[in-house]
C-alpha cells in the first residue's frame, strides 16, 4: 500500500470540452491554464488530461496519430509547457493519458506497416482470414474476437490483403508487443513526457497490450475473446518491466485501465513485491446498472451499488475511487433520476467515504448532469455511432428504440461542455461548441455554485479539505456497518477510533437515534441534538471506542 496516495484527490480534464480560449468551440490547453485557479481552489493535488496528443479524432484522442505532438485544436507544445509551470506554481501535478494498446490508423507506423516487407508491418497485429480469401467475406475474419465498440475486432485491409486487429473502433489498430521494437517505442513516449514534467500517466486499457494467441477465445460480457487478451500473463509482464525499467526509478505515479478486472486481478496488479501499477481503475460498480451489457438498464439498487464498493474496499488495498470519467453517464442521472442538488452532495460524501485515491470528473463537483438528447443528430461518440449502427441494421431494432437505448448510456453524457456561468454556451466557448450544452446551465454552474454556500461545489470543497486533513479518512479499514436500499452505514476505522457516513437514499425523512458527535451533514444547517435524517441526507458522525456496536 502506498500510503501516501491514500489522501490524494485527482481531478479529471476532458480538454474538448473544458474551456475554449479561442472561440473555436473546442476546448483547448489555453483554456485549461485560465481554469486553474478555479481548479486550485478544489485543492485537488493532481489533474489528470485526457489526451492532447496529435489526433484525427476518430475516439477524441484515444486514436494518437503521432505521440511527440499536442492536436492542433489544443494548442501547441509551448501552450503545454505553460500547462506545466503554471500547474506547478499552483502546486498542482499533471497526469497525461496514456494510449498505447492502440494508434490512429493516420499514425506514420500504421500507413507504413502496409508495405509488409516494412519492419513496421510487424508493429500491428496482421493475419489471414480462415479462407486466406482475399476478400472481406462475411465470416472470413481471423478468429471469433469483437470488438469493444461492436461487430469483429477484425478489418480487412485492402492493400496487405490481410486483416488488422482492433479491440477498439476500425480506425484504432492495435499495437503488436510481442514485437521488442514496439516494446522500445513505448519506452521512449513515456520518456519524452516525463521529461517534459508529468508526473503520472493514466494508462488507456493497459491490461490489453499482451495478447497469448490468435485462436477463438471464449464470450463474456458482451465480448468475445476476452480469455485472449483480458489481463494476461503477458500484459503483467510488460507492465512489470515498465515500471521496473521507465515508471519506478522516476517515482512516476500510474493509475491503469483495467477493462474486466476482478480484485484478484487488481491484487496482481498493484501488488508491491512486484508492482506493476500503482492503482486500477475497476468496472464492477459501473455494471450494477447493467444487464449484461452496458446499454441495457436495469433498476439501481443502492444495496448492490454499495456491496460492490464494501467488497473493493475491504479486498484490495490500493484503489483508485471514482463514480465518473469522460466513458460513463453522469453519476447523479444515473443512480437517481433527476438533478437534485441533495443528491449530488450525497454521492460526493459516498465518494469520499471510501478509501483510496480519489477521482473526479469535470463537472461532477457542480453535479452535471446527463443530457437530454432529443435527436441523434445530437450524438458525437463513435462507440454510440458503431452501436446505433449494429442495432439498426445487424439487429433490425427500429431507429426510434435504439436511440432510446443509446441516449441513455452515451458516453457523450459525461463530455457537455463544462458549466462554467449562466451566459451563452455556460461561458465554455463564444462560438457554437463541438457538442451541446446541457440545457440546465441556468441553475447548475460554477459561477453560482461559488456564491452559494450550501452549494454541490462548496460541498465537494469541504470533502476535498476532510480528506487531506483527516487521518482515519486516510487510514482507516473500511467496515459496512449496515445497508440495504434504502441506507448505509459505512464506517472507517483507526486507531480505535470511528468515522462513520450515513446515507439515506430515500426521499423521506428517516428517524435518527444517535449519541456520537456529529461532525457534518450534506445539509449545512444543521442544528445539534439531531434526531432525523432528511430525505437524500447524508452524515459524518464520529466516536471513540466500542467500534464493535451496531447501530
Ligand atoms: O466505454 C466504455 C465504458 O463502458 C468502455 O467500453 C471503454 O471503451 C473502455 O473502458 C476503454 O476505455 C478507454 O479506451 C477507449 C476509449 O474510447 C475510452 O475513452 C477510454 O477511456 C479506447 O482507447
Ligand atoms: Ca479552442
């Protein structure tokens, strides 16, 4: 366990939608350097970039088409270094995205590895299809793998005659590390930026990189051949020599991506005899609402959200603790149903309850909210666009439907522009931006928040400022004292000490019977001798011995 972790809050960027500095309607680095005060004032020790790098935009940067340049939309290599000081006047680290399972299909080593007598040609992952037909026959594909974002994992390239691997979108060719030279390449991207003063990197679907064989593997989840390429031995052998070779000698933090991991996985990852990452971000409480698959919804029940987190937190020591990032619909819309400013502040104590590193997204400390699409015109998320697609044709859904099913659960939710003011466009950009703005800007923005001190972000301020000061928010072993769907009891302890949160869910005024010293509640009036909770309340309380006592 690395303690010193434990009390650190990361705040997450989304560049594209930040802020715009140049009225193009793009978010921008710029942008970014004139919200840094704002984003001092959060008191977060780090800031976590989605990528800036080079980039066609396929995935809004999750397709790097060159890794030693920033994409022209955000600004220039200069505008970085400005980043980097001026975070670092502010006390503030910078953590950059990683991508490095996969490249843009535009990167030079891609449009290269198409003669196949380049040594580039063995950089990607290359096969014939079953028939060796030189035509993209239906069912001709190398093996039975699918890709994350729908339909074969597999694309017929017309040039090579063969078919390229990618776990992601067509247009994200998946690197080849069995190949030493890819391996090399990596090491020196890695290098460039820490030379550059980052101080940590987010590492894009990092349990993806080993693949063990290129025969069919087995389905789980929604996709199929998992067993291949999901957190093998080979993935755990590169991420141990990078961090015993690149990461570990600079102290350079990583937080990895790791699609499908189990805690067994995650005890394997950040086990500190042989590390490999410093911490994971895990699914499993992101599919509480899921059956199956992602787009298809089932009730949320606060009992499965909560055992979840109970089993994370008591069965890995290092977690990376986050209810949001630029993939996942907005928490508050998502768990509850409609803005409700009690509710904000009560998954923001629920957040911060836990123990671990703590993420937040953009927009999350205002309590942003999904978007209300009405037309998918409105979508600009390819994963939602390849979806929709296989929905409507493979599957026949009718476009009505499948838009029901897509608008729910796009990605698009999370990456609105950042509310910033109640004025055109929530202040992000002068010019239309590249994706609309949630039509709730009026009441739910930075601006207002400020001045309201009873607000979601003076809250999130609060929680920020608790846990660097408070020792048993750090240290203390997490223990669930009680939950079922309408409320929890978790509690933390510490040297024979108790910090304890509870959490009503509902909507109704709950009886409270209680003798601790409450230290505050998500509402800030509050009066002493408290003997109720109010609806969507939440409660910090604090005692000193018999930690054994049920409540
Ligand atoms: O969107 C998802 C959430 O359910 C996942 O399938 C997601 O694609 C997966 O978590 C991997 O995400 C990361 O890599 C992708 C990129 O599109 C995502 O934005 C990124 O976070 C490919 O680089
Ligand atoms: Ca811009």
């Amino acid at each position: 366990m690395n303690e010193t972790l434990l009390n650190k809050v990361i705040y997450q960027i989304y560049p594209r939608s930040f802020m715009d500095s140049n009225n193009d309607g793009i978010g921008d680095i710029q942008g970014i350097i004139s919200k840094l005060d704002y984003i001092k004032t959060l008191e977060v020790d780090y800031i976590w970039l989605s990528p800036i790098y080079k980039s066609p935009n396929f995935d809004n940067g999750y397709d790097i088409s060159s890794y030693f340049e920033i994409n022209e939309e955000f600004g220039t290599m200069e505008d970085f270094h400005q980043l980097i000081e001026e975070s670092k006047k502010r006390d503030i680290k910078i953590i950059m995205d990683l991508v490095i399972n996969h490249t843009s299909w535009e990167h030079e080593w891609f449009k290269l590895s198409k003669d196949i007598n380049s040594k580039y040609h063995n950089y990607y992952i290359y096969k014939d299809g079953i028939n060796k037909s030189k035509k993209n026959i239906k069912g001709d594909v190398p093996n039975n793998w699918t890709s994350f974002f729908g339909g074969s994992a597999w694309e017929y390239d017309d040039i090579t005659s063969k078919y390229y691997l990618h776990l992601f979108a067509k247009e994200q060719p998946d690197l080849n590390y069995d190949n030493e030279e890819v391996y090399n390449e990596t090491v020196k991207v890695i290098k460039f930026w820490i030379d550059k003063g980052v101080s940590g990197f987010r590492c894009d679907v990092i349990n993806l990189l080993g693949k063990t064989d290129y025969s069919n593997g087995k389905f789980k989840g929604g996709l199929t051949g998992y067993d291949k390429y999901v957190s093998t031995h080979k993935s755990h052998k590169i991420l141990r020599r990078l961090q015993e070779e690149v990461f570990g000698p600079k102290k350079i933090l990583t937080i990895g991506e790791t699609v499908f991991s189990t805690v067994k996985d995650a005890n394997i990852f950040t086990n500190k005899k042989a590390l490999e990452l410093d911490m994971i971000f895990s699914f499993e409480h992101m599919e509480i609402d899921a059956i199956f698959l992602k787009w298809f919804h089932r009730k949320v029940r606060f009992k499965r959200l909560i055992n979840v987190l109970a089993k994370w937190q008591t069965e890995v020591k290092q977690n990376a603790i986050y209810f949001e990032n630029h993939d996942q619909p907005r928490s508050i819309s998502r768990w509850f149903k409609k803005y409700d400013e009690r509710q904000a502040k009560l998954l923001g104590l629920l957040l911060f309850s836990l123990k671990g590193t703590t993420f937040i997204y953009q927009g999350e400390e205002i309590g942003m909210t999904n978007y209300p699409f009405s037309t998918f015109d409105e979508i600009r998320d390819i994963e939602s666009k390849n979806v929709y697609e296989i929905l409507t044709k493979n599957f026949k859904v009718p476009k009505k439907s499948a838009f029901k099913i897509i608008k729910k659960v796009s990605r698009d939710n999370a990456r609105t522009p950042m509310q910033w003011e109640n004025e055109l466009n929530a202040s992000f950009s002068g010019a239309e931006p590249w994706i609309n703005v949630n039509k709730n800007l009026s009441y739910i923005n930075v601006l207002n928040e400020i001045n309201d001190s009873n607000s979601t972000l003076n809250f999130y301020k609060k929680l920020i400022k608790f846990k660097h000061e408070n020792n048993i928010l750090k240290y203390g072993d997490f223990r669930l004292n009680k939950v079922n769907n309408k409320y929890a009891i978790i509690e933390r302890i510490y040297q024979n000490k108790v910090l304890g949160f509870i959490f009503n869910f509902t909507g109704k005024k709950t009886k409270l019977v209680l003798d601790f010293d409450i230290l505050f509640t998500t509402n800030s009036s509050l009066k002493e001798n408290k003997n109720f909770l109010l609806p969507y309340e939440g409660l910090v309380y604090q005692r000193k011995k018999n930690i054994n006592d049920e409540i």
